[in-house]
C-alpha cells in the first residue's frame, strides 16, 4: 500500500494531488492511504470521503478504517 499525506492543504489542493497521484501509479497498486487528519480537518476530510470529490476512473471504493485522519481508497 502507498499512502499520500495532504495535511494542511485545502480541498481543492487536496483533490488536485490525489487524482495526480492516482493517476500516476502503477496498475499493480491496488490500495492508497490518503491521510488528511481529522482534528481541524474535517472538511477536508469529508470531502475526500464523499462519494464525488475525487474523479479518478479506477476507484473501486473508499474504505473507512478505525483511525478518523485516514481513508484508503480500494482501486482497480
């Protein structure tokens, strides 16, 4: 698993770097951490977790984990 961290970015920074991120890696990759924080991230973190923030075609699901300042993305 790979991970990106946008802590301290805004939404639109944030979803301009995972969907270059996503885009950039390899097919092999088939999970991403995204760590965005959750204490004065919330914003940020229910934008990235919302169903239609981030385009990216191979998405296949986010999943939420016990830690709140993460979501990994389950890819194609």
């Amino acid at each position: 698993m790979v991970e990106l961290d946008v802590h301290g970015m805004t939404k639109d920074q944030a979803k301009v770097e995972i969907e270059k991120f996503i885009a950039r890696l390899s097919n092999e990759v088939k999970e991403v951490r995204i760590i965005h924080g959750f204490h004065t991230g919330s914003v940020l973190r229910e934008s990235i977790q919302s169903t239609h923030f981030i385009r990216s075609k191979r998405i296949k699901r986010k999943k939420l984990t016990m830690n709140r300042g993460e979501t990994i993305f389950e890819l194609y």
